[in-house]
C-alpha cells in the first residue's frame, strides 16, 4: 500500500521545516514542501521535493494538491510576520475544495486565538484565520496549541529554524524584565518535540480542533531561577505592569536594540507588549486541557533547563 502524501506549506523554513523533518523521520507518511520557487539543494537538505506553488488563489492551490494527491495539508506559513492571512485563507479553501485532502493543520503554533486577540499586531491574521475555519464543510482540520517556542532561549546553539527574538528573559545580557507578578504559568515547547507530536498526530483516527502539546510549564519567576542556575549568576529585573503593556509598552532589554534596523523600537514594542499580555492573562496555561503528551506518552520532551543549557551552560 502507498503511502499518504504530506504536503507542508512553508516547509523549507521556520516551524515547518521542523514539522517537515520529523515527518520524513517518522517515516509513516511522503512529504512533499509547497515553496515560492523550487531549490534542489533545498530539496536535497530536507530530503523532500519542493514544488513551487502561488498562495494568491484557491484554485493555484487545488491544482498542486489534486496533481500531487495530497492526503494532509499543514500550513508553516508565518502568520503575524508578515505573511498575510488571506495566503493561509487560499490554503485553508484549497483543501476543503480539493477532491483528494482530506485534512488540514492550520499555521497556529501558539495557542488558542480568540476575538479578543485580533485587536493585537502579531495575531490578528491568526484570529481572521480561526473564524475562517468554521466555514469549511469537507475537510477535517486541527489547530496546533504547543503555547512559546522554547527555541528562543537556546539559541545560538540549539539546532533550530526559526529566527531569534528576545522575550522577558535575556540570557546574554543577564537581565529581565517580566510581565505582571510573573506568577502566571506559561507552556514553553521546543520545535523539535512539536515536529514529533504533529507527526503522531497524523496517525490519529480523529482530530479535536484544538491539538494541545505541553513542552514544559513554569512560571516565568521559575523561568528566570532556572536561568540563573544555569549561568551561574543573578539577573538585573524589572516587573512590566499590566498598565504599561497596555500601553503597548515594555521595558527594553539589551538585545532588543539590534533588532530595531529590521522592526521599529515602537512596532517592536507592540508586538512584544500583547504577547507578554497574553502571558499575564493566563493565555498560554493550558490548564487541564487534554494533551497529546497524554495520547503519545513515548514521546519526550526538552525541558526548560535542557533547552537554556544546550544554549548557555559551559
């Protein structure tokens, strides 16, 4: 029997690449990446085909799914960095159309959006996005809830895909500057273990809509212990007030400033400022949620700590 044809959209970077990756090592389902251009030495370093596809209509999109049978779509398309949510839209039409898939994994990789979130920057696509989902009749689809890329504070040595960004705890420069009490719990989930849940997970009979993946869970007051530990010596912190985030304000770290010749201080300033909202209000503390860490209990998951010392311990 063959096997169930993958497509990831966005594969060749970001969380799709790692999504694709662990796909073509679990060796279940063929992946295929729909890309903006063929790169063969691309291709050869994932080790799937890149199929160059146009995002800008439904009907481009049905084409590629129908002439490479694709069973699953999953987008990694970068929603809220710049990627407009009509390409996901296209995407999430395409596959309710298309006569051979018959399911869908939306690019959420965050958690679950609600309307109260679309008034933000960095997720309003994804909200535009969410009500979109609720029109399809064909294909069965889920969003993936892993909560903040653990990535972020491994990095410069963590093998990883997605681009840096400071958040809260800024390791190199032995500084903080956390979002209300810091006493609110936060799900931390690296991209590697988000790539292996997303490949068991297409092994499911059934999907619920929202497919949550717990990484780790501290508060970021353990967050920031655990950074200490590891380096060995305490951290200058601030505490930013809920008002000042409102504002669409944050105090700066040191490692913000060079990322100001690419984004703005104040757009900056407000993408980060309704994230570390969202982590005041409690929205990435899953609660009890059922987990696919319940479903797969083989797999396992970097911790915190594993992921700060890969990154910083000597």
């Amino acid at each position: 029997m063959s096997q169930k044809i993958v497509a990831v959209a966005g594969g060749s970077g970001s969380i799709g690449r790692s999504v694709a990756e662990a796909i073509i090592a679990d060796g279940k389902f063929k992946v295929i990446i729909l890309g903006r251009k063929e790169n063969a030495e691309l291709s050869k370093a994932i080790g799937a085909p890149i199929i160059a596809t146009d995002y800008s209509t439904v009907d481009s999109v049905v084409r590629v799914l129908e002439d490479n049978n694709v069973h699953t779509l999953i987008s990694g398309l970068g929603l809220g960095g710049g990627v407009p949510a009509s390409n996901e839209i296209a995407l999430l039409h395409a596959a309710d159309r298309s006569t051979v898939t018959e399911r869908f994994i939306t690019s959420n990789w965050g958690v679950k959006y609600t309307q109260e979130h679309g008034k933000f920057l960095l997720s309003s696509a994804k909200v535009e996005v969410a009500a979109e989902l609720q029109k399809v009749k064909n294909v069965e689809w889920t969003s993936v809830c892993n909560g903040l890329f653990l990535d972020y504070w491994g990095f410069p040595k963590i093998k990883s895909y997605l681009t840096p960004m400071t958040l809260v705890v800024d390791i190199a420069a032995k500084k903080a500057a956390i979002p209300g009490s810091g006493d609110v719990p936060v799900v931390f989930t690296y991209s590697e273990d988000i790539g292996k849940f997303t490949a068991a997970l297409l092994t499911l009979e059934k999907w619920d809509k929202e497919s949550y993946i717990v990484g780790d869970k501290l508060t970021w007051n353990e967050f920031l212990k655990v950074s200490e530990d590891v380096v060995g010596e305490k951290f200058d912190v601030v505490y930013d007030s809920p008002e000042l985030l409102e504002a669409g304000g944050v105090s700066e770290l040191p490692s913000h400033v060079p990322a100001y010749a690419f984004v703005p201080k104040e757009v900056l300033q407000g993408i980060l400022s309704s994230i570390e909202l969202f982590f005041y209000q409690g929205d990435f503390d899953f609660g009890s949620k059922k987990t696919l860490n319940e479903v797969f209990p083989h797999l396992k998951t970097k911790s915190v700590k594993d992921v700060i010392e890969i990154g910083w311990k000597h």
